[in-house]
C-alpha cells in the first residue's frame, strides 16, 4: 500500500470532522450538546488517526528538517483547533476573533498534512 493510500481513512475523518463543524455552526446559539461532542469526538479521532500515519510513514525513512517543521506547525493548527473551539463553547471575549482562528487553523492544519503526504510519498521506496 503506498504512502498516499494510507492517508485515505484520516482524509475521510477529517473531512467528516469539517462537516459537522459547519454543521454545528449553522445549528445557532446555544450550541447543541450532542453536535459538538460528535463534532469533537470525529476531530479527536481524525488528529490520532492522522498522527498514527505520519508516525508509521517516519519510521522508515531519513527524517528531513522540512518534515518536522510542517509536523509542528500542523500539531500547532490542531492545538489552535481545540483551544478555540473549547473557548468559544463556553462563550470567552472575543468571539469573532475566535472564529477566524478557528475558520483559518483547519485549512492551514490541511495544507501542512497535504505536504507532508506528499514529501512522504515522494521518499518511501
């Protein structure tokens, strides 16, 4: 199985995970309980799922400076991800800069793990 096939399941769970974020956010004030912890359990699993591939792709190959930096700052979207959607849950200040962050932090966090795919790719034999 190559690189990019593993990545198949982890891209599903997170495009489910971008699905019911949308959802929760057009579901309206109060949040709905049940949506947001779906909402956070399919993102929960969409980051281990995820991290287990990128872990399983490292093991066998020299890992470049490049690689780490963009593991980092994709690990720093998703931490982003999770700092913010628990703020704005419980209804913090700032709410509209909260969302921005929370609107940017998944496109970044994709583009990262993208990269990252395909740098793998390019170096498994």
């Amino acid at each position: 199985m190559d690189t990019v096939s593993k990545f198949i399941t982890p891209g599903v769970v997170i495009l489910l995970t971008l699905a019911s974020g949308l959802w929760l956010s057009q579901s309206g004030k109060p949040l709905n309980t049940l949506l947001f912890t779906i909402h956070k359990l399919i993102a929960l699993g969409a980051v281990i799922l995820t991290g287990i591939q990128i872990y399983r792709a490292l093991k066998n190959i020299e890992i470049q400076a490049l690689l780490i930096a963009l593991i980092v700052f994709a690990g720093l979207c998703v931490l982003a991800l999770f700092v913010t959607g628990a703020l704005m849950s419980i209804g913090k200040p700032a709410y509209d800069i909260l969302r921005a962050i929370h609107t940017v932090a998944p496109l970044l966090a994709v583009i990262a793990v993208a990269v990252t795919v395909y740098l793998l790719a390019g170096r498994q034999s």
